[in-house]
C-alpha cells in the first residue's frame, strides 16, 4: 500500500520547521542517542502540527480541547503500542472528535516517541539521573556518591510528599555550598517528583 498518496489530512513536517524553537528540554538528555534524539524532536514537531489544536503536548499546562487528555497524560491510559495503532490504522476513539490520521509507520512511531518523553515517571527519572545523581542516590539501593546529599529514596521521611514541591523549588533556586542552582521549570520539577514517589515505599 501506498502510504503517501493517502496522507491527505495529515500534515507532514516542513522541512524549515526544524529551525523553529524547541519545547524540548537539553536538561535531559545525558543517555538518549542522537538517533532517538532526532526521532523525540521530530515527533515533537509533528505533534505540533496535527495534535496540538485539541491536546496539550508537553510537560505542562492543559489541553485546547477539553475532552482531549494531555499527552503526558496518555500513558496512564493505554500502550504506547496502542496509540501507535491508533495512529497508524486510524482508530480515533468512538464518538470523539478526534480525527483520523492517515500517516506513516515512521511518523507514528516519531510521535509515540514524543508521547513516551513526556510521560512524567520516565522524564522524571531521566532529570534526576541527569542532573542529581552526581551527588543523591537516584535507585532503590544505590549510595549517594556525595554523602550528605540525602537519597531520594528516603526524602519522605523528612517531607511529606505533597510539600515535596515547594521543598524543591526552594532548594533548587537557592542552592546550597555543596548543590549547584538549577534551571528548572515547575513541570520538570513535578517529574522529577513524581519520579521520586515511585522510590518512596
Ligand atoms: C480535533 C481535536 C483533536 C486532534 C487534532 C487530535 N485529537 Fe486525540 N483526542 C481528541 C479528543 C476529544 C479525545 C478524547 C476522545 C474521547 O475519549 O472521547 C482524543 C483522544 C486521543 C487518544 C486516546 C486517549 C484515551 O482515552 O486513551 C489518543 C491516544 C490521542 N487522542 C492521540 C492523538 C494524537 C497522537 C493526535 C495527533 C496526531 C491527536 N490525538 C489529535 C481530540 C483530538
Ligand atoms: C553537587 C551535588 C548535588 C547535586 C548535583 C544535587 N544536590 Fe541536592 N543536595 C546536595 C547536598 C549536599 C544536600 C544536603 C545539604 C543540605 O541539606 O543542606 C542536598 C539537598 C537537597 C534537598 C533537600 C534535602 C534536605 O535535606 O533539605 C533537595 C530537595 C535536593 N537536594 C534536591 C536535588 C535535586 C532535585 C537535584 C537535581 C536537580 C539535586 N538536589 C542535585 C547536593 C547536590
């Protein structure tokens, strides 16, 4: 089959595109290849074009469209693999608006890509790793490489968790002799954070 000659609603990327600015963050990328780099910011694009008018795409604030969940949302709700099929054999959800899409396998699969990046655990993870395991333990049973760095494992016994947030944001902005200051913006921190609550036991 033809996959091209049926992209007729779908918006397929301009190539100039690629200039424009990037929502996505640098802050995280320590482990991820360039290839699936490439495939993240490709599909952020894409999502831009086709998905953005309904659901909101990125780590934070709410979706256009208010029936439409919020990408980060969307892995509490379905595979990955799922919403590729969706895409990919046009399956919009019964009586929604949500429009079918006739795209390609690569297109699909870029897109996923994004949606994977933003789920919150998983982004959460790869900020903490990149940023914070220099000095906090960021695993279940690994040591903090900087001893008075508490593991993050253990923050809720001096935290409750719903104060995590402010704790942060303040321990971030001020910093401490031995913690750089960080830029982060609130939903990075609500990753890192909801990261953090799958360690606390
Ligand atoms: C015109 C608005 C609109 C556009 C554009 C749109 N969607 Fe949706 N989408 C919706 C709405 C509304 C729902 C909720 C449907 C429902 O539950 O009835 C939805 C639901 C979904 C779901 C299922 C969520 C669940 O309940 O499991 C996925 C996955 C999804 N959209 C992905 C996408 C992707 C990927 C794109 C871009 C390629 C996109 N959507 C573009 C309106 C839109
Ligand atoms: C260069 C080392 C270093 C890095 C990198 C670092 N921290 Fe820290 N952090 C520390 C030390 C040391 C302490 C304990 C000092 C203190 O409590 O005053 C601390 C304390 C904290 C506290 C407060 C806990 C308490 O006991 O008050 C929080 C919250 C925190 N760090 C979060 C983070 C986050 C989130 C990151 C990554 C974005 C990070 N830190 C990166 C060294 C670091």
């Amino acid at each position: 089959m033809n996959f091209r000659s049926k992209c007729n609603n779908f918006k397929a990327l301009p190539l100039l595109a690629i200039v424009g600015s990037l929502l996505i963050s640098t802050f995280a990328y320590a482990q991820t290849s360039q290839n699936d780099v490439d495939a993240i910011i490709h599909g952020e694009k894409l999502a831009k074009l086709n998905c953005a008018t309904c659901h909101q795409i990125g780590l934070g604030g709410e979706s256009q469209h208010k029936k439409a969940p919020p990408f980060r949302e969307l892995g509490q709700r379905r595979s990955m693999e799922s919403i590729f099929e969706m895409m990919l054999f046009s399956e919009a959800p019964e009586h929604s608006d949500m429009p079918k899409f006739t795209i390609t396998p690569e297109q699909a699969d870029e897109i996923v890509e994004w949606i994977s990046w933003v789920q919150p655990v998983a982004h959460g993870k790869r900020l903490a790793e990149a940023n914070c395991a220099r000095c906090h333990a960021t695993g279940m049973d690994d040591d903090s490489p900087f001893p008075a760095a508490i593991p993050f494992r253990n923050i809720s016994a001096f935290y409750p968790v719903q104060a995590l947030e402010e704790a942060f944001a303040e321990r971030i902005e001020t910093g401490h002799p031995a913690m750089p200051v960080f830029e982060v913006t609130i939903p990075q921190l609500r990753a890192i954070i909801a990261y953090i609550e799958t360690l606390q036991k």
